[in-house]
C-alpha cells in the first residue's frame, strides 16, 4: 500500500501488518494523488511542486519528472493501456502525458477553475473531470473533446468515480425507482462527490442526474462504488465513511472513520477492504462484510 502527504513523501506500508517499509523522496512540496498502472510496475505521483513523477515500483526509483502544469497538480491516473497518463490541476486544464517520451501530448481546457480531480473509465474510452467551479466534464479520449457537462452541484466538486458494470443492473433499478424508466440505459454511469454534502449518480449517456445522496453534515471528499457494483462507499469532512444503498437511496452504514477530516478512500483490487486516509495524520484499512 502507498499514501502520499503533506509532508511532500510517499511512503510504501504491509498493509497486512501496518508495518512502514520505506520513503519515497523527490517531490519538493505536497503530494497530492497516487496511481498505478495496470502492471503494478510503476507509480505516478503528483504534487504542489507542479510535477508528476513516474517511479519504478520495483526499484523504488523515480525515472521520469514531467513538468508542464502552471499551478498545484492535484490528480493523476493511467490509462488502462499503460502508455499514457492524465493529470489534473489548478491551472484549470487536463494533460495527457505519453509515458514512453514523457511529453505532453495534449492538454484539455474548459473548466472556469481549479480542476481537482480526472478519472478514466475502465475501457479509457472517456475521462471524467470535476472543479471548483461547479461542475464535471466528461471527454472524449479519441477527440479529446468535451462530450458534456454535468451542472447540478451547488459547492465545488471534490471527487468523481466511474461505475463498474457490475453496477450497472443496480443504477438502471434505481433510476427506474426515481422516473419511472422501463427501459434500461446502457450508461456509462458516474458518481460524484461535492462540497455541497451531497453525492450525485449520473447518466453520462443522457448527461442527466438519477439521484442524490444526502447524510454528510459536511464536504464530501471521496466516493468510490463497491467492486460488487451495490453500494457507493463516501468519506467526508464530517469524519465519518459511510456505505450507500444507492438503489433505495440510503445509507446503509455509517462509521466514526477517523478524529478529524476523512479526505480520501479507495479499495483493496482484491481483498474487501476499503483504505481511508484522514487530516489527523492516519490511515486506516477496514474490513468490508
């Protein structure tokens, strides 16, 4: 298991044990996000200090800085492929970076504000964004177009998550429960998460709102589904994770996750378990059952 923090470090856990292993240093300011690739092989990170930094996992060894961004970089992902990556920041646009040169090859603009996070979907057909100013975007990875916009939060929107297609008989239920649908929608679908406490599920295909999910008494900072495709799993600033019966629209659990801010979650690819990572300096692995 990897975290990144403020402290401008990514630290590599067991996190069957919770045992620390190592450090990985480079980045001069906060690290703000982490991802894998397919492989495992490697690492990308992104940061405050402007950069994206790809590190061989099994060298622990940074091999490429890529510098592009004017401002905070505050999420990365790969595409499923491997041979790119996609970043975000608070210079309001979205690159795509060709791993094997480590050039830019693109960059996307349309967000009003700070772009705080991009998500690919699992065939990378399509990249989701979401900003500060409002809304989330959703492109177009051949055309590198915008596709729509998605335009009901009322705060800034902290996080996005695409559906697996295990949810897609769940989310098609659950709109038919809301309008009345009786025919199913092929999606793809997406979750988001905003400052406005709430969490939305959409559409994409018809770019509209199915649900919302209102319990948090304060920002929600991350949403994820539930590998099995049942439930949304939240953190929030109200310290709290909670796990959604989206299709009857209730909050099935809810835990007291940590003493102060919950920021970030995410699952296990394998074991049920759901990673939380908190302002009060911790992390902490739950069990799902």
């Amino acid at each position: 298991m990897v975290s990144s923090s403020e402290d401008a470090t990514i630290k590599v856990w067991d996190y069957e044990t919770g045992d620390f292993e190592r450090t990985l240093k480079g980045h001069t300011d906060a690290v703000q996000d982490l991802a894998f690739d397919h492989t495992g092989n490697f690492l990308a990170s992104c940061s405050a200090d402007l950069t994206i930094r790809l590190w061989d996992f099994k060298g622990f060894e940074c091999i490429k800085t890529l510098h592009g961004h004017d401002h905070n970089v505050s999420s990365v992902c790969f595409m499923p492929s491997g041979d790119f990556i996609v970043s975000s920041s608070r210079d309001k646009t979205i690159k795509i970076w060709e791993v094997a040169t480590g050039y830019c090859v693109k960059t996307l603009q349309g967000h009003r504000e700070w772009v705080r996070r991009v998500r690919v979907s699992a065939d990378g057909s399509l990249l989701a964004s979401c900003s500060n100013d409002q809304t989330v975007r959703v492109w177009s990875f051949a055309s590198k177009e915008c596709k729509c916009e998605l335009r009901e939060h009322d705060h800034v929107v902290e996080d996005i998550a695409w559906a697996p297609d295990s949810a897609s008989t769940h989310v098609n239920e659950a709109a038919a429960i809301e309008g009345g649908k009786k025919s199913a929608s092929p999606g793809p679908f997406l979750a988001t998460a905003s400052r406005d406490k709430t969490i939305k599920l959409w559409d994409i295909s018809g770019g509209v709102c199915i649900l919302t999910l209102t319990g948090h008494d304060n920002w929600v900072r991350g949403v994820l589904f539930h590998p099995g495709g049942k439930y949304i799993v939240s953190c929030s600033d109200d310290k709290t994770l909670r796990m959604w019966d989206f299709k009857n629209r209730r909050c099935a659990k809810t835990l007291v996750a940590h003493e102060h801010f919950a920021t970030c979650l995410d699952f296990h690819k394998t074991a049920p378990f759901v990673v939380t990572g908190s302002v009060d300096q911790s992390i902490r692995i739950w069990e799902c059952r």
